[in-house]
C-alpha cells in the first residue's frame, strides 16, 4: 500500500543484521512465504559456505514484487510470475529464475473409505470447488471411483482464506481444466470463492478438514507429506492417475516444453507428461537483467549457480520441494551466464 | 488543590526564593516541559499520518468504488470488483456477540469479586483474570480451533438449533467454524478488560454509599444493584467500550474461527468474515493496485467504524454520568 510504510520496514531489515560486526554488504532479498524454509536453509549453508550473507524477509509474492519494483530489496521471490504490465514498470529490466517447484494436493475426510485414494479429474474438482457437485455419492464421482463405496454425505469445500501462492497454483491448475471456472471464478492468490469455508494458512485448512467429515481441501506438498495427510490421485493431461510426490512433480517441469528463449515465467499446471502431476508450479527468484551495482549482481549470480548445483538441489528434495529437472538447469545456467 | 490553599493562605513572604514554587521555573523545568509536550503532540500528528495514509493508499478504490464500496456484497480479486458490506457486517456482529456474552459474565464476576467474594479468594482470582488478558491473540486462536470449535459443533451448536431453531440466527448447517464461534473467542479475549475495570470502578464506590444503603434496610444484593452499580455506571460503561474497542479491532483469534467468508448470512452458525481479518489475510499476497487499494480502503473504513462507535459510546456515557460520582474519573 504505502511506500513509507513498506520502506520503513525494510530498512529496519536492514538496520538489524548491521548492528553485528561487518564483514560484507548482505544481500537483501524479499518475497514468497512457500519456499521459505528452503530459501532460510540454503542462504544459512551458502554463508557458511563462501561468507557471503543474504538477507531473506517473506513477506508474500505480492510484496517481494512490489520491493523489487521499488528497488527497495535486491532480489524479490514469487510464487506467480510478474504480469506483462508489472514487467513494463520495471521496463522490463527483470528475469525470473526458477528455484524449486511445488505442488498442491487435495486432501480430504472420509473415514467410510478407510485407505482406498480417491480419484478425481481436473473437471470434477472444479464442479466441486464451484458448488455444483454437493454430494459425495454424486454419480459423477463414482464413475471416477469404481468399487468405492462413497457415502450419502454433503461435500464441505475448504479453501485459504489468506492470498497465497498456493491458491494461484490450483486455481491456475481448475482455470485450465474447466472453462467454467476460467470464466466465473479465474486465477489469482485469492478469488471469489463460489462455495465453501476458508481456514487460514496450510494449517487452518488441514484443521477444517480434519474436523469435519465430508470436507474437501487443497495444501501444499510439502505439508501434506509431512502431516500424512489422505491425498487424492489426480488424472493428468495425458489421461493416467498419478499420486502426487515429489519425481511426478519434477515429472510435470521436465515435459513442459519450454523454448531456448523461453524467460520462465511459463505455467505448468496440466502439464502433458505421462508421469506429471498436474498439479505443479514453479517459483521463482527475480533478479535484475543488467543491476547497476555490480558487485551484487555478480554475487546473486553466484548464488543463484550455487543453488543450481546437485549439493544445494538435494536439500530442496530433503525439505519435500521438488527439485528442478536436469535439462531446465542447464538451461537456467546458460541463461545466467558465467 | 494547591491553588486553592494558597489563596486562602497569607501570600508567602517574598525573600530570595523568588515566586511561589508552583511558578518558579529552571532550565531543567523548561526542557522537561518541551518534551513532554513534544510527546503529547506527537499521538494527534501521528493519527494524521495514520488518516492521510489510508486514505492516499484508498484513492483508487475510492475513485473507482466510492461510497457504493461500503453497500456492496462482491469481493472478487480477479474481475477487481470490491464490496465491504459482508466485512462491516461481520465485524460489528461478532462485536455485539461478543459483548452479550461477556458484559454479564464480567460484571458478575466484577461485583461478586467486590462485594461477596470471601477476602483471601479476591487477589488471586483478579490476578487469574488479569493473566488471561495477556494470552496471545493467536493463542486463543489455536486453542478455539482445537478446544473450543470442537466443543461448539457437538454440543452447544446442535442445542442452539434444537431449542432455538425457530429463529433465523440458529438454522442451517453447523460448520464450526462461523460468525457465533468468532464471538464467542471474542467475548472470552474482551473478558478480562471489562472485568478489571469494573472491578476498580466498583472499588473505587465509597463505602458509605453501601452503608447507606444497607441502614436503609436494603440487603447486600440490594445494596448493589440500587446503589453500589448505578453509583459506578459511568466507569463500567467505559469498561465496556475498552472491550467493544478491542472487539472491533482484533485480528487474529476471529480469522481463525469465523470461516472468511464474504458472505452476509442470518444464521449465525454461517461462516463471516472482519474488516480486520480481510486485511490480515490478503494484504500480504495481494499484487493488483485495486486489490491493495480496496483493502486500505476497508482499513479506512474499519478506522472510521471504530471512531464513531466510540464516539457514540462516549456522548452515551456522558449523558449517563451526569449525578453519578464513582468512575467517572476512570475514563
């Protein structure tokens, strides 16, 4: 809102990590909450590492976009890539480097089915989050399902009530799948949800969802891994069932085609690979494509190599974020430079 | 109090001490009252930044939306269509829920702790409540995600609907989370403030008063409710909108229970969504200049709610407190 404000803020970042005996100038980056705890790791090993300290605040996409914009931080993170008119303000002078992906997962609560996954198309899943389909028994559910016995139950939508990068993934994933949902409800880190409860945070919709019988949600990846949580299996594009884990998710990246001059900002949600999970996303960093203080842009840039390599991906795939595939690195590296 | 026994007094001899104490000045005295007015101006000028910021942050929306924002139901991110009506909604009913729960629970426990509460159980008690005060907001929201919603939908909703379900707030289907679970966390977080200043206005009521009472032949209970209350009936008046202020305004507990939903339902079992909560919860994430825009706007208008139901609530106390003595000096 508020450029003071936000200015404000940031200095008082900047002040904090200065008041501890210098060595070099920290970078100083900003933006989304969801690779966080990946970013925290690998900023902490690459300090150790070469001495070199950035500076992480997540503060949400929208305002590492917004300080990036500013010019208030060095780099800025983003779950959704910038718009064509949000590149203009900066004229153009930006590059969206990936860094992990994520994924979204429906999850749900039906004890009657005890183990068996639920199965679900894109299509299904936007006639529920739109309120169309209203009972677990619909027949349309259990054509999808054969030999599940789906009980007489109403389906209890949750959703997040805080903009969320997650959010943009799966409504990006329905916009696709359904035209439907494209054209009343769309993508963006919040909608207007036609139906349902909205539970703040990965942990406020998992609570909802575990609280309720008949509730259906989506979350993260990472965090449904980690809570073993019941996930349902998605059809993807090219028509097989796919569990969602952290090799379908790189799976989805890797068939996405992207050109030699592609600039990364390309969703892969539907992806058209055999073993995609549908639901997937890439983040990314955003960096300046010619900085006017060398010094830094030269360190980003060896950071940004660094986390590139096998070392610093392997991490990401410790922390249940799905590492970047082989060839869309070396693409990245070549993009970068030496 | 010092003005007037000087003037009753003799004028004091002037010998080498120069001017009476109260109008002898030092350096040190001048500095000390520069700062100090320095620190007094500084809360108005900083409402004024507060104000002029909103509202710079508000334009495009109030350009676009003007006062249509405040009656409109549409919240949609996408299309950019903004509508605050739901969230004024939801904040000023949660609000008053939270207040029909917790204006008699404290005020019983205020009046019992002052007038019947055996000597050694008052302290304690008090400091218990105090301490309850001092919980972290998103505390109570975890605990009424984990305890107390689960308590709500089993027993307490389903009895709400069996005994009262003829009525519009308690029909249709229990979710948990709603409008009636994020006032009633509220009641219990506004609790401990209406409590203790009750508790020193009730205090602060002159012993003789009950004593008058009680020789007039009235019971202890009737000692309260027709004297030691009304004698106190400013201050607790003021207790009340120290709690309603809180109410208003608290973020974190009410999104974790009330559902977010831009929605204006009669049920009271039906999800709702603040002013606050819609803020906290998309502020963060939101990247559209009208989105952003929209959501200073809301801060505005959560802003002006705030003034003048305060506003409100003072002119209320100030036609109450004429004649009565106790707690008016609390406020």
């Amino acid at each position: 809102m508020s450029t003071l404000s936000i200015r404000a803020i940031t200095c008082l970042g900047l002040l904090l990590p200065a008041c501890g005996g210098e060595q070099s100038p920290a970078l100083t980056g900003a933006g989304a909450t969801f690779p966080n705890p990946l970013y925290a790791k690998w900023f902490d090993a690459y300090a150790r590492k070469t001495g070199v300290r950035i500076n992480y605040q997540a503060i949400g996409s929208g305002g590492g976009i917004r300080q990036f914009t500013e010019g208030t931080v060095d780099f800025g993170a983003t779950d959704g890539p910038m718009t064509d008119q949000q590149i203009a303000a900066v004229h153009g002078n930006v590059m969206h480097v990936p860094t992990v992906l994520g994924a979204v997962v429906v999850t749900y609560n039906l004890p009657a089915l005890g183990t068996t996954p639920l199965r679900f198309d894109g299509f299904m899943l936007a006639e529920i989050f739109m309120g169309r389909v209203t009972k677990w028994n619909d027949r349309r559910i259990a054509g999808l399902n054969p030999g599940v016995a789906l009980p007489d139950q109403d389906i209890l939508v949750v959703h997040r009530s805080d903009g969320s990068g997650t959010t943009f993934i799966f409504t990006d994933y329905l916009s696709k799948v359904s035209p439907a949902w494209k054209t009343t409800v769309g993508s963006a880190t919040s909608v207007e949800w036609p139906t349902g409860l909205g539970g703040k945070g990965n942990e406020g919709v998992t609570q909802q969802v575990k609280q309720s019988v008949g509730a259906i949600g989506y979350v993260e990846l990472a965090y449904a891994l980690a809570n073993h949580m019941p996930v349902a299996l998605l059809r993807n594009a090219a028509g097989n069932l796919i569990e969602p884990s952290l090799k379908a998710v790189t799976g989805a990246a890797a068939s996405a085609k992207l050109s030699p001059e592609t600039d990364f900002r390309v969703s892969i949600t539907n992806a058209p690979g055999p073993e995609a999970y549908p639901i997937s996303s890439f983040t990314w960093l955003l960096i300046h494509r010619q900085g006017t203080d060398t010094t830094k842009e030269r360190q980003i840039r060896d950071f940004l190599h660094w986390m590139l390599e096998p070392e610093a991906q392997r991490m990401a795939a410790d922390l249940e974020y799905a590492p970047l595939p082989v060839p869309l690195i070396e693409l990245v590296q070549q993009r970068l430079g030496s | 109090m010092a003005t007037a026994t000087r003037a009753e007094a003799p004028p004091p001899p002037r010998s080498a001490a120069g001017p009476p104490p109260l109008e002898r000045t030092s350096h040190g005295d001048r500095v000390f009252k520069l700062i100090l007015t320095l620190g007094a101006a500084a809360i108005p000028v900083l409402l004024a930044f507060l104000v002029v910021e909103l509202w710079t942050g508000a334009r495009l929306a109030v350009a676009k939306f003007g006062l249509g924002f405040v009656t409109s139901s549409v919240w949609d991110p996408v299309a950019e269509q903004f509508g605050a009506f739901p969230l004024i909604f939801g904040t000023l009913i949660s609000s008053v829920i939270a207040l029909l729960i917790a204006v008699p629970l404290s005020l019983g426990v205020a009046i019992y702790l002052t007038e019947f509460a055996p000597k050694a159980l008052r302290q304690p008690v008090a400091f218990l409540i105090g301490l309850l005060a001092a919980i972290p907001s998103v505390v109570y929201g975890l605990w009424g995600i984990f305890v107390l919603i689960p308590i709500l939908r089993k027993s307490v909703f389903p009895l709400l609907r069996d005994g009262l379900g003829f009525l519009p707030f308690f029909q249709g289907p229990i979710y948990g989370p709603s409008m009636l679970a994020a006032g009633v966390i509220l009641a219990i977080m506004v609790m401990p403030y209406i409590m203790s200043v009750s508790r020193e206005v009730l205090l602060a009521v002159p012993n003789t008063q009950r004593e008058a009472s009680l020789a007039l032949g009235a019971t202890r209970w009737e000692a309260v409710i027709t004297t030691v209350v009304p004698y106190a009936r400013s201050g607790i008046f003021g207790a009340v909108i120290l709690g309603l202020g809180r109410a208003l305004g608290e973020t974190m507990a009410v999104t974790m229970l009330i559902g977010n939903r831009h929605e204006v339902a009669a049920s009271l079992f039906a999800p709702g969504y603040t002013m606050a909560a819609a803020i906290a919860n998309e502020f963060s994430e939101a990247v559209g200049d009208m989105h952003l825009s929209a959501l200073a706007y809301v801060a505005f208008l959560l802003f002006a709610v705030t003034v003048l139901v305060n506003a409100g609530a003072r002119l209320l106390i100030w036609r109450v407190a004429r004649g009565s003595g106790a707690g008016s000096n609390a406020l």
